[in-house]
C-alpha cells in the first residue's frame, strides 16, 4: 500500500515485436523515438540485426498501439508477443 492507501501497479509485461525493414542504426533510432512517447513503455530497444524490438512496459500495450507506431515509419509489424513478468 502507498501513503494514500492506493496500491501500486507493479505488473511488468516484455513485449517482443518483430518488424520488417529495419536496415541500420537510423532505423532502430527512428523506432527507437516513436516508442519514446507512448505511455506505458520502461524501456525499449530495436536491434536491426535481428528485426527485433524488445519492450517492457507497465501495462499491457495492444498489437494494434504499437503496429501504428511502427508502420508509421514505413515498417512492417510480422510479429507481437507478450508475457506477464
């Protein structure tokens, strides 16, 4: 419980997205930046050597949140996997 008797949200999720397209490093810094602002993300990170993109999140983001940040930059979303840490 907090001071306020509120109890806080301690629920992690690791998001794995794979993404078509991304070459190099301006790729993944470009992911990267559209990731920066959607809240509910901890932290991210885009690998183009893989096509992955790994995020831990405090709540559950949808496929959909994240396939429009992606594609918006000219990528292609393959694949979205979550799981409760």
């Amino acid at each position: 419980m907090s001071l306020f008797g509120i109890k806080p949200n301690n629920n992690k999720y690791e998001i794995t997205l794979h993404v078509k397209g991304m070459m190099c490093s301006h790729c993944e810094a470009m992911v990267n930046k559209a990731l920066d602002v959607i809240p509910g993300i901890i932290s991210h990170s885009a690998a183009a050597a893989t096509g992955e993109v790994r995020i831990i999140a405090g709540e559950v983001l949808s496929e959909e949140m994240l396939a429009g940040a992606v594609t918006g930059l000219g990528y292609q979303l393959i694949d979205y996997q979550i799981r409760k840490m």
